[in-house]
C-alpha cells in the first residue's frame, strides 16, 4: 500500500514538472511511507521525507527513532542524524536538491527552521508547492482506508454512547471524559486484535475531550473541566480528533440535556440544528459541489432567523482537516470514496446546539460511519 502511494506520487511529480520533493507534514509521511512518530517537532526533532521523480527515497529522522523507522518506513534509505553531531537533519539537503531545478515542498507544513534553511540553500524561484498534489491523493480513500473509517467509525459511537451514559446531574465534566476514553481504547484494542497486525498501533485516544455543559455551551471547542452537572443543562459532546483510530480521524458530534430540558427556547434552537443536517444530507451525493451542501444547510440556519453559521463540514482522514470544506467558494465536486464530516448547527448568545456525523460518499449517496440518535426526546437523559 504504502509503496504503491510513493511511486504514484512520484508520477505525479514527474507530470508536474517537479525533480524533488520535500515532506515534512507528520500525516504525508505516514501516508507514504508507513512511518509515523508521536514526537518531532515538539522536541526541536525535524524528520523530512525526499521524494524524486524518480529513483530512491530517503526519510531524514531522527537518530532517536531510527529503530522505529526501520521497522516501519517503506522507503529507499533512512538518514539517521543526532542532536548536535555534524549538521544535523542538514547534512543530506544539500546532496538532495543540488540538481533540481524545480523543488516541492509543503509551505502550511514545513517547520520554521527547515523552512529558513531550504530559503537559504535553494533560490526562491526553483520552490513550489506539493501540497495540491497530496491533498488530491488523499481526497479519495483507498478500500484499505475505507475499512480503516468504518472502524473509526465503530470506535466514535462507542465512546458517544459510553459518553452519554456517563452523563447526569451531579457528575463532573471530567468523569465523561474518562468514560468516553476508556470505551474508545477498549473497541480500538478489539478492532486492532482482530483486523492489523501493526503491533506498534496505541488503540489509546490522546486528545483531550471538547465538551461543554450548562452556560459554556456556547465555548464550542470547551474541554471536559470539573464543572459538576446539573438536572436540566445542556451537554455537548464532540469527536473531533480525540476518535483517532489507526491514525483516522472522524467528526461526531452530540447535543443532550440532562433530565428535562429547562430553558424551553433552545429545543427549538436545536431542532432547527438536525434540520440543517438533514438539509446538507439531502443534497449529499455525487457529482454536486462542496458549497452547494453548504448551501442547503445555511437555507434552513438563516430561514429560521438564525445567523450565517460556520462551514457546514469537511474532509476528514489522517489529519482532522483535509479537502473538501464544506463552504461558501468551495466548488471540489464530491466523488464517491471522499470521506466526510458534515453538520447542523445553530448558535445564539445563550445557546449553542450542534450536531454532526462522518459519511463515506458511496456511488448513488453516502454511507454513514458514526450512529447516535438526535430525535429530542432520545437527547434528554
């Protein structure tokens, strides 16, 4: 798999006009090479993947994670390079790019300090961008991807099910949060025991848990805090990143009340928020633009005296935003195998209610990955 990705990407480049590119974004690598590390960048450790058009590849890393990237790296060559020793992740660039004449690199992705150094090695005029490229490559999920979402899939609606028994009055934020992790490392184990053989895969999910509760509902990306709820509040649940399975990630998003609904004006709020979902739903398929999804969803938002609301989705793989968005002045045609996350919202200065879930668009429609009921009355618990 990771293979057939390299070689078509350097097709791509060689079409392009491209001699060499260079990839420093954490999920283009993974997605090339097999490669991955939960630390770079964040300990001043660059890694950055060579690409020819053609010929050998080479992953400059860390010596650090050198074993790791034997193990996993599907490449031509590794560079290990150590704090402080010669030049560092330096030593190979020069020898890398000395002959190209047209250099791609990743502008939105590139480390300050990489980026400083390949100004200062190769005249502006040779750079231009990969990240068209990728992001193209990319839009389109494999079938081994597809079982990867569906997956990601059953993990989101364990955690959002174990999330919404956890919540009640007189319970911490905080407890939900646990409850929710623990669930969705519990079906990650199962599904990697069963499925992969990749034994250096955490099922473990490490980001930290967007709710809100009570009047922070408006806060729309609110950590789980300490604050204790109560009978009557609004809780909203989100997904987004923290369902990261085999790397993949979903959007999945949950709007309930705990027992009774006691400020009567935001059921209507939240009702107008599925209906907007339903909207964009009814107009996802095949062959129509991002922003017309877009469209359908505003109508009924703006219809009913709401605001224009944020984009109504997105692309969604290895990294929490990929393309398409779902949004004014996106015109990407949806193609069946893009993968999804697509909402309804409404949000007011008291109020905020959201709902949203992740889809594989299918030849004739779309496919739902993540499942959780919205009707009002299974959204008071």
């Amino acid at each position: 798999m990771f293979e057939d990705r390299l070689s078509r990407f350097q097709r791509r480049l060689f079409d392009a006009g491209i001699d060499v590119a260079l990839i420093t974004d954490d999920d283009n690598v993974y997605y090339l090479t097999g490669y991955y590390d939960y630390l770079h960048m964040e300990f001043g450790r660059p890694t950055i993947l060579v690409v020819p058009k053609d010929g050998e590849t080479l992953l400059i890393t860390p010596m650090i994670d050198f074993n790791s990237a034997t193990y996993a790296a599907r490449v031509g060559r590794i560079a290990p390079w150590n704090d402080g020793m010669e030049d560092e992740w330096r030593q190979e660039l020069p020898g890398a790019v000395k002959m190209a004449g047209k250099i791609a690199i990743e502008p939105d992705h590139m480390p300050p300090s990489v980026r400083i150094y390949v100004d200062d090695l190769v005249e502006r005029s040779k750079i231009t961008t990969a990240s068209p490229i990728l992001n193209k490559m990319r839009m389109i999920k494999s079938v081994e991807e597809l079982q990867l979402v569906r997956h990601a899939g059953e993990v989101a609606t364990a955690m959002m099910q174990a999330g919404k028994d956890a919540i009640g009055d007189g319970v911490a934020e905080f407890e939900v949060a646990i409850a929710t992790s623990q669930s969705g490392t519990r079906k990650a184990a199962e599904l990697l025991a069963a499925h992969y053989q990749d034994g250096d895969m955490s099922p473990n999910t490490h980001f930290l848990q967007i709710m809100a509760s009570g009047k922070d509902v408006v806060k729309t990306h609110h950590r789980a805090s300490t604050r204790i709820m109560k009978r009557g509040e609004p809780v909203f649940l989100c997904f987004c990143g923290m369902t990261n399975f085999h790397r993949y990630k979903l959007g999945f998003d949950r709007s309930f009340w705990i027992g009774e609904i006691a400020e009567k004006p935001q059921q209507a709020i939240y009702e107008v928020a599925v209906a907007s979902q339903k909207a964009a739903l009814d107009e996802l398929r095949p062959g129509v633009t991002a922003e017309s999804i877009h469209a359908a969803y505003s109508e009924v938002i703006q219809g009913a005296g709401y605001e224009y609301p944020f984009r109504c989705g997105r692309g969604t793989g290895l990294s929490f935003l990929e393309v398409p968005q779902l949004v004014t002045g996106d015109t990407t045609i949806i193609q069946p195998g893009m993968v999804l996350a697509v909402d309804g919202s409404v949000s007011v200065d008291t109020y905020r209610a959201q709902v949203g879930d992740s889809f594989i668009i299918t030849e004739d429609g779309w496919e739902p990955l993540t499942h959780h009921p919205k009707s009002v009355e299974e959204v008071i618990i």
